[in-house]
C-alpha cells in the first residue's frame, strides 16, 4: 500500500479578513452616540416633571408654585404654545384660554410680588396645572408627545 499522501500546508491564510469587519464595532458605538443622549434627555425630562408635580425635597409653596407652572408650560410647549419673552402670565393665560389657566396666572403673579398665599392656593394650582397639561398634552397629538419626550431644554 502506497503512504497516505500528506496535507499540503498552504503558504497563505485559507481566510482572508473581512473588509467589513471595523462596521461591527463602528456602528454600535456610532448608534450609541446618538441613542445615549436621547436615552439621557428622556429620563431628564421624566425626573424634571416628576420633581415639578411632587417635589424630591422640601421646598417653599412659592417654589411649588412656580414648579407648578413650568410643568403647565412644559405641556403647552408640547403643544406647540409657548409664552412670549416679554409677556406676563395673565396676558398669556387670556392669550391661551385654558380653563383655570387664568387662576394659575394670578396665583403666580401674586406669589411673584410677594403677597401671601395660602396652602389652597398650592392646591388649586396642583389641580389646574393637571387638567391644563394633561390637555396640552392631547392637544399635542402622539407626534407632538414624542418630539416633546426628547426636546431639551423643556420650555
């Protein structure tokens, strides 16, 4: 019987590299820049409006207020409506022509001016700034909701 004939040994590489080999990593890190910052905006704004309904801590009723208020703009920017630079929140409420928007609008500017006000007051602006978002917010439509889930600077 004749000696099994030996493997040849082949003086190149049997497997070439592949020429798209860098796109496996290039592509989940460059997708990873541009999702991480969204990922980081959505969660911001959760945290932000979750801190203007229900403070993390102790904070004045003037504060809570004005806390109040910006989540009514948030909602409104949402939508689209947002206050002008110069214009005061009575003007923007007569403007806008939400229910209780007005009564916010007074609430704030009192506590802008330093008048007094009173723990019903914190509440009446608790209760109107949910009605008024939560209408911005539909007013918005689903697109206007997702645009608004990522948009940083909130207002």
């Amino acid at each position: 019987p004749l000696p099994a004939a030996a493997p040849e040994i082949a003086a190149h590489p049997t497997h070439a590299p592949d020429p798209r080999a860098p796109w496996g990593v290039i592509f989940p890190l460059l997708a990873g820049v541009f999702l991480v910052p969204l990922g980081t905006r959505f969660v911001r704004r959760q945290v932000t409006l979750r801190h203007l309904a229900r403070p993390f801590w102790k904070e004045t009723i003037d504060q809570r207020i004005s806390n109040h208020w910006q989540r009514m703009l948030i909602g409104l920017r949402d939508a689209g409506i947002q206050i002008r630079s110069t214009e005061q929140p009575g003007a923007f409420a007569k403007r806008v022509n939400l229910p209780g928007m007005e009564e916010c609008a007074t609430i704030l500017e009192r506590v802008r001016h330093g008048v007094r006000v009173e723990d019903e007051d914190l509440a009446t602006m608790d209760k109107a700034t949910d009605e008024i978002y939560g209408q911005a917010r539909n007013k918005a439509g689903a697109a206007g909701r997702i645009a608004g889930s990522f948009r940083w600077p909130l207002v």
